[in-house]
C-alpha cells in the first residue's frame, strides 16, 4: 500500500516525495461475509499506517524470502480525485507540475511496470463513479487469461453488489466462499459435461437395436473374444438359427424363462440374442457354481428350456436336462 509519508504534521507543507510503500499481509478466512472482510482489511490498514515512516528496504530485509521473484509481486492501489487535471498537473504561481507515472508506457496496450499483477481503481467523487484497470506481466499472462481474470472480478462485483440490490438475500452476508468464479460460458460447459441424461426410444428393445446395427455395419465386427471374431451379419445368422429353432421346435411363447448355462465364448451372446429375439426371460447360470447351487436355481426358475454348450453338458443330469442337438451341432460347425 502506498501512503504520502507525511505522518508529522511539520512535513505537511514541506515539497518533496514523502511517498513510501508498506506491504499488507491478509489472512482471509472464508467463512468471513463481504462486511467482514472490509472490516479486516480497514483494521489491518490502520494498524500498518502508524509504521508508514518505516522504510520498505528495512522491512524486506528482515524477511527471509525478500529475495525470491514472487515475493511481493502483486500491488493493489486506490486512487480518489475531485478533478482530473488535479491528478495531472499542480500549479505553483507561474510554474506548472506534471505528474510521472510510476510505470512507464511502451506502446497503447503495453507498459513497463515493476509489479506482476497490480490493479488500479480510480475514484471519481464528483460522478461516484468507479473505473478499474488491471496490468499484468507479458511474460507470466497472456492478453485472454488477464481478461478472464478482469471478468471473474465483474462477476463477482456484480453478485456483491447488482444482485444483493434486486435480491432479498443479502450477498455480503453470506460467506465469501459461496461466491463464484464461475463465468456463464464455464457454468453452461460444467452442465454440458455433468449432463448425462440420453432419451432413448421408449418402443426400441435390444434385439431392435441389433437389428438396425445390422442394417447399417453388416460387414463391420460385431463381437470379439481373444482370437475370435463375428461380424453383424454372421452373428445376425446364427441368432436367427437358434431362435427359429425355439420357435418352431419348442414352442416358446413370450415371457418365458429360457436358462442357458454355457462358457465364456460367443455362443454365450448368441444365445443371449436369441432369446431376447424370441421375446423370452433371458436366465443365466454359471458353470462355475457347484452343481447343487445350480439345481437350486433351476428348481426356482421353473425352467422349461435350458441351453447348453458342449462343455458343460456334464454339470447336468441326463434325466432332467434338455439338450438341444441343433444348439450342440451349431456349436461345433461354427468352432465356437
């Protein structure tokens, strides 16, 4: 914070550059509401103001990391006029005062400044107006970052103190940290991603979906298991085989339990297929179960049909099995 260093009342009228900088240290809490944080920051200011005659070179000294690049890299400054011109130029009797910057101006967009980030808000008391300017090093920022970080402060300016006027619920009471730093295009991005939500045709079942996949790939592969491989059509092929064969040999009507018990291979999705097609219950059984605990379960799904693969023909009894020898020899024709 820059202050004028008159802190005597004898260098009151004494011309000179008095001016000094002190540094602030801020610690926020973020449970703090706005009116919290202003009142901290005041009483930090006035606290430090009784040491303003203490050199900033003194103070650096004493702390260790003084030396490093980011240490105080970042100024925040408050400017308050009643006149332009007052801020430009001092008349002394015949002599006219301009005023220097303190940073130096290379181009329209580019000035050589001492500070990293520094923010500059000039007050007009005679229009109440506020005007804010932000400078950055080109060498940390480029010109987009400084003027996403210009717009999350007119965000924030604009939820402290636009919406706590329209609004009952008074913004500064509430906790700093519910305030955002989201701007509108990143809170529409955020909804974009965390929005999942797909409508799917309510009158489509999965054998539908197959069917249309079939349409559109059929030369495309359709499922892949180590070193084999089915394409749309061929898979299309063998499904319709086996739900023909239920159809036509074993009658089964809509909404039937159909179990199959087979390994993993693809004449597990191929059964699955075909049951789904046919419009019956599709019930799995793991090979890998104890032979009891699969009894148990065909008991509970009163089976009428079960589908096996050769290699698991052996879990069951002949007496209570069926074995479809269609199901078996299109197995072993298809190297499944």
């Amino acid at each position: 914070m820059n202050v004028d260093g008159r802190y005597k009342q004898e260098l009151m009228s004494v011309i000179g550059m008095f001016v000094n900088t002190i540094p602030l240290r801020c610690q926020l809490d973020p449970h703090w509401s706005f009116h919290q944080l202003v009142d901290h920051v005041c009483e930090i200011m006035s606290k430090s103001l009784e040491y303003s005659y203490f050199p900033l070179q003194s103070i650096l000294a004493q702390q260790p990391n003084a030396t490093k690049a980011t240490f105080l890299d970042t100024s925040f400054e408050f400017l308050s006029n009643e006149n332009e011109n007052v801020m430009n130029e001092v008349m002394i009797g015949n002599s006219e005062l301009h005023i220097i910057p303190l940073s130096i101006k290379i181009s329209k967009d580019e000035i050589m400044s001492k500070f990293d980030f520094s923010l500059t808000i000039q007050h007009d008391v005679n229009t109440g107006h506020l005007s804010c300017t932000i400078n950055a090093s080109l060498d940390l920022f480029d010109i987009k970052t400084i003027e996403t970080i210009a717009h999350r402060f007119q965000s924030m300016l604009e939820q402290l103190f636009i919406c706590s006027i329209d609004d009952d619920n008074d913004q500064m009471m509430k906790p700093i940290y519910e305030l955002s730093l989201l701007l509108s295009n990143e809170k529409q991005f955020i909804q974009s991603m965390t929005n999942t939500q797909i409508s799917f045709p309510s009158v489509k079942c999965i054998h539908h979906e197959f069917i249309d996949q079939v349409m559109k790939y059929p030369q495309k592969v359709a499922v892949e298991l180590d070193e084999q491989s089915l394409t749309y059509s061929e898979l299309f092929y063998y499904v319709q085989t086996v739900a023909l064969n239920l159809l036509n040999k074993h009658e089964i009507v809509p909404g039937e339990i159909i179990c199959q018990c087979v390994e993993r291979n693809l004449s597990m999705v191929i059964g699955i297929m075909a049951i789904e097609m046919i419009g019956g219950v599709y019930c799995s059984l793991s090979p890998r179960d104890p032979q009891h605990r699969l009894y148990v379960l065909l008991e509970q799904t009163q089976y009428r049909l079960l589908l096996l693969h050769p290699l698991t023909q052996s879990k069951f009894n002949d007496d209570i099995i069926w074995t479809d020898t269609q199901w078996a020899f299109f197995a072993r024709a298809g190297g499944l």
